[in-house]
C-alpha cells in the first residue's frame, strides 16, 4: 500500500486568499477561485478541519510565510489576535497569548506558559529554534490546552508542521537578499526511494547584519543573525498495518545580542557586545499501527539535544565612557553570560477509536493516551560582579494519563468531554546550596458543546482548565516566604461562531472568552545597590498574585470579493486585569505584554495571470512591558507589501516590511538608570524591532 501523497499546502484564514491568488509553493494544481479549500488543523487528537473545530485557532500555511517572507515564527506571530512576543535577545523567543506567558529567563528555572512544538519535538521555552525552513504549517491553539498538552500549556500551543514526503519528486530552491546583508539560500526535495519508503530533505540558511550600528567599536553586525537549519524526515511504509517516520532535525543560531542604547537609539556603545546562541540536534520518530479492528495506534518519541548560550554587556557602554566629564568614577564596565545544556525526552502513546468502536450505544469516539516527559537542564552562568560561577540543576518529570470523547447527542449536537491527570516531579539545586523538590498532582480537560447550525455555519461554547506548575526562586537572598511559589490555575469558558458564506467566497471565525486565574505567576524584580560601586544588581523571581481576569474577541476573516481581488483581516481585543493591586506603586492595572487591541488587515490585487500585488497593515495598541514598573510601549501600524511575479516554475518577489520606518519596541526595562553620564538617573530603556527593510527573493519549484 502506497502511503506517499503529495501534501498540498492548506490555504489558512488569513492567507487562503493569497494562495488562491499566486501558484501555492508545493502544490501541483489551481485552486478554484469561486471557493476557499478546507484548512485542516493538525495538532489535535484527530484531524479536523478548522471550522468544525470548537475552538479559538489561528492557521498559516506555507503561502502566508512566504507572503511575509518570513524566516522566523517571530515574524508571523502579529497576525495572529491576542498573540504577543517578547525579545530581549535576537529573537522574540518568548511568547504571550491573550496576555499570558513569560516575557524573559536569566538565572530562575522556568515553567513556559505556552507550549511550541515542531514536528511533535517539545522546544516549548526556547522557541528560538522556531524557524520557518520548509514549514507546511503553524497552528497557534488559543486557551489552556489542559487534555492535549498539560502543564506547558496554560496560555496555549503552537505547533509548526513541515512538509512531508510526496509520491512524485518534487522541491523547490530560494535566494532571496534585504537590507542590512540580509540573505537566505534554502532547498528542499523530496520523493520516493521506493514503493513503500519516502523522504524529504530540506536546508536553510539565513544571515542578516542586524540594526545595529555599535558607535564605539564601529562595526555594524553587532546584533547579526547567522542560522543554519536542517531537517531530514524518512516514511516508510512498514506493513499495510505500520508505518514509521523518522524526523532528524538540526539548529545551529549563532546570533549576536548588542540591542540596548543608552540613547535609547539604534546606535549602542558597547565594548563587549553579547550573543544568542542556540545549538538544537533532535530526533523523533512518529508509528502508526492500524493493525487492530477497533482502534490505531499512534504514538510519539522524540528527544532533544539543546545548547544555549546568552550573554551581553550589562553596562552597554565601554570602560572610559565618562573619562574627562563630570561623571568620571561613575562608570562600571561588567558582562553577564547564561551557558545552558537541556536535554529533553517525550513519549506520547495514544489509542484512537475507529468508527466500529464507538461507544455509549455508537454516539462516541474516543481517544485514550499516556505521555511522559523528561527534561534536564544545567546552567551555569559566569557575572562579572559574582564572587565565584553560579551553576544550577533543574530535572522535571511529566508522567500523564488522559482521554478524550466525542459524542453525537443528535444530527446537529456534538459534545467533546476531555480529561488529562497528570504527575509532575520536578527537582531544583545550586552552587548556592538551594534546593527545592516538589512531587504534585494536577489535572485538566475541557467540554465542548458544538452546535451545527447549516452544513457550513457553526456555534461553540467551551469550559477548559489549565494549570501551570510552581516553583522554586533560587536567589538565596530573598526572604524565606519569597523563595518559592504556587501553581497557578486557570478556568476559561469560551463561545464562538464559525461559517462559511456567499458562496464559500467568504470564511469567518468569531471567539469571546473570559478566563479567570487563580494564584497568578508574576515575574518580578528587586533592584539593589551594590556595596562597592555606583551599579545596581537585578534580582529575578516570580511570586503569586491573588488573582486575575483575561477576557475579549478574537476576529478572522477570509474574503474572495472578486476573481481578481482578496481581503483577509483579523481583529484581538484584551482586557487583562490584576483583581488587587500588585503594589503599592502598581494599581489593578493591565498584565503585562497584554495590549488592548490588536489588527493585521490586508489584501492581494491580481494584475494579470503572471502578476499579483499585496498589501497589508498590522498594529497594536501600547502595552505594560513588565509587572514590575509602569514603562509601556507606543502604540504602532505597520503596512507591508510584496509585488508578484510568476514565470513558469519561477516565482519572483520585491517585497518591503516596515515601510513607514516605526519605531516598533519589543522588549523594555524602567525602575533604574544605568547612564553614568546622567548619574544613573531612573529611566526607560527599549530595544526596537526591525526597521524598514526592502528585498527581493526568487524561488523554482520543481
């Protein structure tokens, strides 16, 4: 039995429109352009199309990447509603959605509030490692995902799916080259070996110079991107009962990190500038059994292999900045560095019902499973101002039963009950002779009442719990009733609509939410004096605040309005809310990284056969950058735009981001001054996103 069909990318949202209206990357037919195809999520229990899915979820394919030209899942994130991220490094590797999520991570173990997965490997933390090299897919879930995921998913998931092994040969290659040195060479094939074994091979690597122009060394990549990537993927179709697929996936990000300016500018002046670097090797291998009359067997084993180092200069200047001023014997001149090794293992065993099985009299699939994760995560961390190196020892172990049903109270009514219980041992020592252990129990699920109102419209209501484990803090100098905190739990309760209309021209989804935490996780700071010079020392922890309501709407929209013209939009409204004040200095104000409102509105004009042209806006309001002082960010609009050209198996485009050169901030501190001209004076420090940037790209595909 041939298992190798070609996979066809899935026109999304918010860019089925733009596929509709240029050749899909690897696809080998035209979709109609009177209709939108299906778009089918991938990263539940079962396959299902995204408007039978009772649930808020945001899909790009391989056609909205492209629109984007974007190498990074950071890039694409914005058009998603209520889904933020926050930088602080090269890469916007931590992730907010409606509002929730962790903004950073120095020298405290972490517990991400938002899992990431690629291809079924867990890199949930450090989605660093999320580039976009021959992705079919992402899928960003919205909401606790307490049945599917458990304790690294509280906010929600996002699941990259990359493009498989086909039936025929095909592939594709890419040059494409920006502004700023920016350049991108990828490659991907795939095809069969045999009858019963496929493979796709794909490679990317892509540099950029950055935004930086470091004044006092006068180089201009201080702040460079340098990211090779590499995936290989084997199917082989075992038996007509078994199939096995390998994926063998390899980072290797050795970015700089100089993005903060004491002149809040562009223009830094240190003398020691940082780094971010990530080394990922990882393996997962996915089975398929279907040997059994009632129900297939899938499961997941996956294991990575992830090196991190991230280190900058803590002062952002050099040591004779004040030499001849009145600041002189201001200045201090120290750098900090955070060198992690984590390796991480999951297996994940499911038995999924085939349609003979149903049960409770033939009304209900069902889904049962087991998973288990291990990580390890050492750090050592070498600071100027530390009397010795800090090492630490953070071993998690995730141990979980789950289950699943889906059952059809009439034609028209389905309900989806789903349960998770699981154990999470997690153990926690330092140089500083901290140690911490914990062995707790949590659980999860969610009921999903879906209502079919026509064959293409359809309502929702959903009730999810999710949870988030507690820790440790491992700085020995807080007080005894600060070292450690609590897991916090989530109850959300969701409704939405989803349909089809004129025509299937037009595909719209609509979600209200209201979630309600309890002992919230906050990331805060003390700011301290040192003894022995001007400088101030930071230390991190998290503590508990009592509670906290997150609540708004979440608005895609897809619209073919003619054979020539598309329109694609989507629209997050957030209110997030402390239900106490946090301090005296903080009333009951918004979360942190949680912005009222944001947008992305667009549309794509076809010229002719060959030519097509896109426009797009995207825009937030401004946001609290921490929950530890009162600095917010601008409000921002960015419009995007990408010219067209298509020639036999050639695809040219001239595209530019950022076209009105906003400043957009990504990441930002307050509470403490750090200018020895200004005598260290408390202000606002920021680091900006990109500025404006032109390119042009060519792809083949055969």
């Amino acid at each position: 039995m041939n298992r190798y069909k070609i996979i066809t990318p899935i026109p999304t949202l918010l860019a089925a429109a733009l596929t509709v209206l240029s050749t899909p990357v690897i696809s080998e037919s035209v979709l109609p352009e009177s209709a939108i195809e299906e778009i089918v999520v991938t990263s539940d229990f079962r396959d299902t199309t995204l408007l039978q899915t009772p649930a808020s979820v945001t899909v790009f394919d391989s056609a909205a990447i492209a629109q984007r030209q974007a190498r990074h899942l950071e890039q694409v994130l914005n058009l998603a509603p209520n889904v933020n991220f926050s930088s602080g490094a090269s890469r916007g590797r931590f992730i907010q959605i409606r509002g929730i999520g962790e903004r950073s991570q120095f020298i405290e173990p972490l517990n991400p509030s938002v899992g990431t997965l690629v291809d079924g490997i867990d890199f949930t933390g450090i989605a660093g490692a999320a580039t976009t090299m021959d992705i079919a897919q992402i899928e960003i879930l919205r909401g606790p995902q307490g049945t599917l995921y458990g304790a690294n998913a509280l906010a929600g998931l996002i699941n990259l799916r990359s493009n498989q092994p086909s039936e025929q040969l095909q592939g594709n290659m890419q040059v494409s080259v920006g502004d700023y040195d920016t350049r991108t060479v990828s490659a991907a094939v795939g095809g069969p070996i045999s009858e019963s074994l496929g493979y796709r091979i794909a490679v990317q690597q892509h540099s950029s110079d950055g935004y930086i122009e470091n004044d006092f060394l006068k180089r201009d990549d201080t702040n460079n991107i340098d990211e090779l990537s590499f995936r290989s993927i084997l199917d082989w179709q075992a038996s007509d009962d078994l199939d096995l697929k390998l994926t063998l996936f390899h980072v290797d990000a050795d970015n700089g990190y100089d993005a903060f300016s004491l002149d809040n500018t562009r223009n830094t002046l240190s003398d020691m500038p940082g780094h971010d670097r990530h080394q990922a090797t990882a393996a997962a291998v996915e089975s398929r059994w279907q040997g059994a009359d009632n129900f297939e067997v899938i499961s997941l084993v996956s294991f990575a292999d992830n090196d991190l180092e991230y280190g900058y200069d803590e002062d952002w200047a050099f040591p004779d900045i004040c030499t001849g001023e009145p600041c002189a014997g201001w200045e201090y001149n120290s750098t900090d560095n955070y060198s992690r090794q984590r390796d991480n293992a999951t297996v994940d065993i499911k038995l999924v019902s085939e349609p003979e099985a149903r049960i409770l009299n033939g009304s209900s699939d069902w889904v049962v499973g087991i998973y288990w994760r291990d990580q390890d995560e050492q750090l050592l961390r070498q600071y100027t101002y530390a009397a010795g190196d800090f090492t630490s020892d953070f071993d998690t172990t995730n141990k979980a039963l789950y289950a699943q049903l889906g059952t059809q109270l009439s034609e028209s009514v389905t309900l989806i009950s789903g349960l998770r219980v699981e154990n999470r041992n997690a153990t926690y020592t330092d140089s500083d002779s901290v140690a911490h252990s914990v062995d707790e129990s949590l659980w999860g699920g969610r009921l999903a009442l879906q209502y079919q109102i026509t064959v293409d419209q359809m309502i929702y209501g959903l009730v999810s719990r999710g949870y988030k484990a507690g820790g440790v803090n491992s700085d020995p100098a807080l007080a005894v009733q600060e070292r450690e905190f609590d897991t916090e739990l989530m109850w959300n309760f969701e409704a939405g609509i989803k349909g089809r209309w004129l025509d299937d021209r037009l595909q719209t989804q609509v979600a209200a939410f209201y979630q309600k935490r309890d002992d919230i996780q906050i990331k805060q700071s003390l700011v301290q004096s040192r003894d022995d010079s001007n400088a101030v020392d930071f230390t991190d922890y998290f503590g508990n605040a009592a509670s906290g309501s997150n609540y708004g709407i979440e608005v895609e929209f897809n619209w073919l309005a003619t054979e020539s013209l598309a329109w694609f939009g989507s629209l997050g409204l957030l209110s997030a809310e402390y239900d106490i004040p946090l301090s005296v200095d903080l009333d009951s104000r918004q979360q942190a990284h949680a912005p009222d409102y944001q947008f992305a509105l667009g549309g794509s004009y076809r010229v002719n056969d060959s030519l097509s042209v896109s426009v797009d806006v995207e825009g937030k309001d401004k946001f609290y950058l921490s929950s530890s002082h009162n600095e917010q960010t601008q409000s921002y609009e960015l419009v995007n735009v990408r010219l067209n050209y298509e020639l036999g198996g050639w695809d040219i485009s001239i595209w530019g981001r950022n076209l009105t050169d906003k400043d957009v901030i990504v990441r930002g501190f307050g509470g403490f001054g750090n200018d020895p001209r200004k005598f260290y004076a408390t202000e606002a420090y920021y680091q900006f996103g990109e500025p404006r940037i032109f390119g042009i790209s060519g792809q083949y595909d055969f």
